[in-house]
C-alpha cells in the first residue's frame, strides 16, 4: 500500500525525520541532514503581467528589487528567498496563503510579480510571462529518505523504480 501525502517542504522533511514516512519527494534544502537522492533539476522562472514584453529572453533577478512580489506558500518560499538573497535583492515581499494557480492568476491581473517553477508553471502559464532568471536558478528536486539500510526492501524498490521513471521522463 502506497499512501500519499501532500505537505510543506518543511513538513515532508519532519515526516521522515519522525518515522512517519519512509521517503518524501521534495526540493533540497539547506541544512537538510536525510539520505538525499536528487532526481532533477526545476528551473525557477519570473512570472510577470502579460503586458510585460522588453524583448529579453530572461529576467535579472535585480530586477525585483522595489517590485511587489507575490511570495508562493507551501515552503516554496525557501527556494525563492535563496535566489534572492544570494544575489541582495529585495523586493516588497507580500506573502501568500493560496494556491500556485492562484498566484498566476494575481500576477495575471496585475498584482505583482512571482517566481515559480518550470514544473509547477507546466500546462498553466497562457495567461502571464514567464521568463527564466538571469543568472539562472534551479531547485533541486530529489527523494529525501531515511538511510537505505534502514528502509524496508519494498521502500528501496519504490525508491528504484521513482528514480527509473523520472530518467525516462
């Protein structure tokens, strides 16, 4: 029996951590201290108004400095306040409470800029710009785990047969 749970990065990794998962998928992050098998990286793209056109084919991540932002939750904030803390920008951070199709929507009508994931973004971003950064940003996507020797034998087949599919992807 697989049973799936959905959670906060931050959430995912405490599952584990507690026993109550065997393996969680999600995005690494800094001090993590789990088994980490990493799967692929997700580009982190500028989700921008519609009427945005400058001709670039990317955003300078110093471009969001001043900008409102639209700050994603479910612990997607981790991985966007890396990228823009590396680089000194600060925009007006207004953070969110609602869904990643919500934020497009509001980025959409003009209620400030985001930045999401090439994976998340996939098969919804008719309605907004999405550029990639400059300098480019990815996320780490992976399985964080409990050490193998400790996983039960059909926990390390499903890790296997995971890491499969997604080379074939």
């Amino acid at each position: 029996t697989v049973d799936i749970q959905m959670g906060s990065v931050e959430e995912v990794y405490r599952w584990v951590r507690e026993d109550k998962a065997d393996m969680g998928f999600a995005s690494l992050q800094d001090g993590m201290t789990m088994d980490w098998l990493p799967l692929a990286e997700d580009p982190l793209l500028a989700i921008l108004p519609p009427e945005y056109d400058s001709g670039e084919t990317a955003f300078p991540v110093e471009a969001f400095n001043g900008q409102e932002f639209l700050m994603p939750s479910m612990g997607f904030d981790k991985d966007i306040l890396r990228v823009l803390n590396e680089h000194g920008v600060t925009p007006l951070i207004r953070t969110t409470q609602v869904s990643d199709s919500a934020v497009i929507s509001m980025v959409e009508h003009g209620l400030g800029v985001s930045v999401l994931s090439r994976l998340v973004l996939r098969g919804r971003q008719n309605s907004v710009r999405a550029l990639p950064l400059e300098p480019r940003a990815v996320r780490e996507l992976g399985i964080a785990a409990r050490p193998q020797k400790e996983l039960r034998p059909i926990a390390r087949q499903f890790i296997r047969q995971a890491c499969e599919m997604i080379e074939k992807m």
